[in-house]
C-alpha cells in the first residue's frame, strides 16, 4: 500500500513501535509528523528519514500537555496542508498495584497514555474533518484484552484506550474518519530493555518456575519469550491506518496474544 501524498501525525514517534512506523509511512510516501518528548531520538529519527528521501519534522511535544500537541499538530497542518492519519504511539511503562501504585504515578501513566490519546485527537480530527476524513490508529496493548500482576496504571490506561478508541469512531463515522486500536504483544522497544533490567520479574506469571529457567527463556537466543520486532506492529498500524483501501472502523487488532495464553485461569 502507498500513501503517497498524505500526511500522518504520529505520537511517540522517537523510538520504538512509534519510530518504525514513522519510517514504513516515509518509505510508502507519507510526509510524516513525529511528535516526541525526547527531542535527540526525535530528531535522529526525522533526519534518518530525510536521508532515504523521505519528508518528516519534527516537534517536542509532551502529549499530557494539551497546548503542546496542539501547536505541534498546527505545524503539521501549516508544513503539510492536510493531516490524513492520526497514529497514537506514546506510552511509558509503570509498575505498582492498587495499593503500591500512588497518585502522582496514576497521574502520569494516564497523563501520557490515555490523556495523551485523547489530546492528540482533539488536536487532530479537526483537520481530518477538513481534510474529509481519515484515519486514527491508537496503540493499545493486549494488556487493554487481559493482563499481567503489578501493572494497574498501565492495565487502565490500556483499558481505557479501547473506550476511546470506539466511541471516537461512533461520533466521527458520519465525518468518514475511521478510529481502530492495535494492541501489541511483547515487542522489543527501548521501554521494554528498560522493563527488563528495572522490574524483570514483572514480565511473567509463572513466578513459580525457577529463576534460571526464565533467564534462559529470556536472554537466550531469542532474547525474550514470544517477542516482536516493532516492525512487525508498525506494519500492521500501516496496513489499519490506510485510508484508501482498509474500510475497518471500531477494530480492535491483537499482535501476537501470548500474554492471553499465559495468564491464569481466573
């Protein structure tokens, strides 16, 4: 598919699944947007495009602060003349339980991955509106279909993507833009080495089995059980988001379901 002549808004689009997807729509014609606090990454990752030929910029942004997405996505619309696609990438990873986890931790979690969401569509649709439609992609989690022990702000907030998610694509049907959620499994992003080195064994439930053994499963060969590359997820946010050819609105699209697999019967 091609999208020659469109432009995207991707948040989170520094490293990571948000970075592999800025590159997959540069490489099939967008002129992509990347919306990123980490302003070095952020930048690499604009120039790394320009040098294959491709158009990107770039705009720092924390996506919990509304006034910020918003001057970056009028940029986009100033550099651009139209905004075709919304990809929603940003997220950051926490570990607590309701208990453990405080208010100011709550806060942030939800701040960039729910709120964050939600900023950078009321920043967007407006141009899609404009533009005649179009498309939003929201990277959920397939911990928004089940989950892991010792991650309630995360869980939430992936959780309330999907209640985002579909109602947007309720109130803006009759605006031909079409909103749909990509929940990944396990995908080898910087916040995933982070994860692992910080609270490894918060990745499994099978606790039970011997230390040994899960550091084999997860430094081996392979590197970590049932992993993704974040190419294989930018793909699929590609294949969701086209605007010409996939018709799907209110989809929810699971990227390997292992942690499904893995948890326990309740």
């Amino acid at each position: 598919m091609r999208f020659d002549d469109k432009a995207v808004v991707v948040t989170g689009g520094a490293l990571g699944i948000g970075q592999a997807a800025c590159e997959i729509f540069a490489e099939r014609g967008a002129s992509v947007a990347i919306l990123d606090w980490d302003e070095k990454a952020g930048g690499e990752t604009c120039e790394q495009i320009e040098a294959k030929g491709g158009r990107a910029i770039f705009e720092k942004a924390n996506v919990a602060d509304l006034r910020a997405v918003e001057k970056a996505v009028q940029r986009a619309q100033d550099v651009f003349g139209k905004i075709n696609s919304l990809v929603v990438s940003a997220g950051i990873q926490r570990y607590g339980t309701a208990i453990s986890t405080d208010d100011a931790q709550w806060e942030e979690v939800l701040g960039v991955n729910l709120k964050g969401a939600w900023n950078a569509a009321k920043a967007v649709i407006p141009f899609l509106q404009k533009a005649g439609g179009g498309t939003i992609v929201n990277v959920s989690s397939v911990q928004a279909l089940a989950s892991q022990q010792n991650v309630l702000a995360y869980t939430v907030s992936k959780h309330g993507l999907l209640g985002l998610t579909r109602s947007m694509a309720m109130d803006f049907a009759k605006d031909k833009i079409r909103a749909n959620c990509v929940c990944p499994g396990t995908v080898d992003t910087p916040m995933l080495k982070w994860a692992r080195i910080t609270f490894f064994d918060c990745f499994f439930y099978f606790r039970r089995e011997p230390l040994q053994k899960i550091q084999r499963l997860a430094f081996g060969n392979k590197c970590f059980l049932f992993q993704n590359s974040p190419v294989k997820i930018a793909n699929g946010i590609n294949g969701v988001a086209d605007t010409d050819v996939n018709r799907q609105n209110v989809g929810v699209f699971a990227v390997d379901i292992q942690i499904r697999r893995l948890a326990p019967a309740a």
